[in-house]
C-alpha cells in the first residue's frame, strides 16, 4: 500500500484530492466522511466503528449549539464539506434552514453533489467567501479550519458573512512549527488560538480539547492500516478543540 501524505491543503486541491480519494483511505473510512472521529462514547476503537465516530464528531457541533441554546438559524455554512457527508448531517438536523455545503476542491465538490443532489453545493475559497455581509446564522467547520491560508483571515471572513449574534463553531487541529501543515497556521497555545480568534470580532462561548478522544484513536488506526508516516504526523498536534465562538 502506498501511504498518502498527511492532508494539507496548503499544497492544493489535487494534493488533498490524491489523499482524500486514494483508495487506502476511502477503504479504511467506508464511506464519504474523512476526518478523525470522536470516540469518547466508542468502546470498541477498531476500524469497523469509524463511521460511527465520524458521525459523533459532526454530531458534536450541533450538541455544542444546543448545549449552549440558541434561536433557531435560517442559514447555515459549512465550510471545508470535503465529500458532503457532514452538510447531509447538518441539512437533515436543521430541516427547512438553507444548508450549503463549500469547498475549494472542485473534484469533491462535484462527488458532493452527485451523493447529495438535494443540497447547495459550492466551490469556495474560504478566505475570500463569495457570500455578502451578514448571510449565515452559523457557519461550521468541521476538522478544516487549520487547511486555510491563513486561518487568520477564514475567521475574519467569518465574521463578516456572519449576522450579529451567529455563531462559527469549529473542530479544529492545534500544532507548533514542524509538521507538515500551514505554518502560518501554527499556534503557541490554545490560549494563543482563542485569542487570534477573538481578535477578529468574536467572543468564545466554549473551547475545549478532546484530542485525547480524536487523535490519539484515530493515529492507532492508521498506524494498524499501514499509514504509520500519517500516525507519526498526526503526534504533532498538541491539541484537538472543539469550539463555539459567536459574533
């Protein structure tokens, strides 16, 4: 088997479609989801529940918003949708709210919309979102966040697209220099990341790390797979957070 590169979009969109479509990969996950998962409630951490995980973590997003209470959004963003899978999680949970699934990869957004035909798809680049000032209610990205050039400026996109009192909630990788990620994207601290992200007009309503839940099983798996490069990588990061930040 030949092991795909960590994923990393500051290479590209072909880079990240050769890992997000290469067959080992898309084995290993079975199905239109590619991120690492959240296991806390998983007994069994085998390779045979990783849907399930993936599940749980979009899952996660929503149980922090409800956790937090909230009025009822109109219109819903979720940024970094890789194959469509989380939009199809976020359109059935929010109902008749408009959902769009965007993606700077044209190639996934094209599988997205062939697996989920009754959902806006677009091609977006996440720094420079092609939405006018307060468009969304809540904007989510779920395990993308750190793929964008810099983070810094998604945020401050964010923040403009959003309406006041909307809210970006993020899974979101934490690493120092080192890996092989954007290091314009690296950060000293969660501190130091909860400060960048309210330096661009938000207040936190929760961030915590569950990398120990995230990671830590996901590095085993593929490690188990033949993906022990990718394992090793994934050591880097310091810190898996989940997070709720409102405008």
């Amino acid at each position: 088997m030949n092991e795909a590169p960590l994923k990393a979009a500051h290479v590209g969109a072909a880079e990240y479609d050769s890992v997000i479509f290469e067959a080992g990969i898309r084995a290993l996950h079975g199905c239109d989801f590619f991120n690492v998962g959240y296991w806390h409630d998983i007994a069994d951490k085998s390779a045979e529940n990783i849907q399930r995980a993936s599940r749980a973590l979009v899952g996660l997003h929503l149980e922090q918003e409800e956790a937090l209470g909230t009025g009822a959004p109109l219109s819903v963003l979720d940024i970094g949708c890789g194959l469509g899978a989380t939009t199809r999680i976020f359109a059935d949970h929010y109902g008749a709210v408009q959902v769009i699934g965007g993606n700077y990869s044209a190639r996934q957004i094209d599988h997205a919309r062939r697996a989920q035909p009754d959902i806006a798809f677009e091609v977006v680049d996440a720094n420079a979102l092609p939405f006018a000032d307060a468009t969304f209610d809540r904007i989510h990205a779920v395990e993308a966040a750190f793929h964008f050039e810099p983070r810094q400026t998604f945020v401050q996109e964010a923040a403009r697209v959003l309406k006041p009192g909307g809210r970006l909630i993020l899974t979101d990788l934490l690493y120092r220099h080192g890996i092989a990620l954007p290091g314009c994207n690296a950060v000293r601290s969660i501190e130091d990341y909860r400060n960048r992200i309210e330096a661009c007009g938000f207040r936190t309503l929760d961030l915590r790390d569950i990398r120990s839940d995230t990671v830590e099983p996901y590095r085993a798996l593929l490690a188990q797979a033949g993906y022990p490069k990718m394992a090793r990588a994934l050591g880097h990061i310091f810190a898996y957070t989940v997070g709720v930040f409102e405008r």
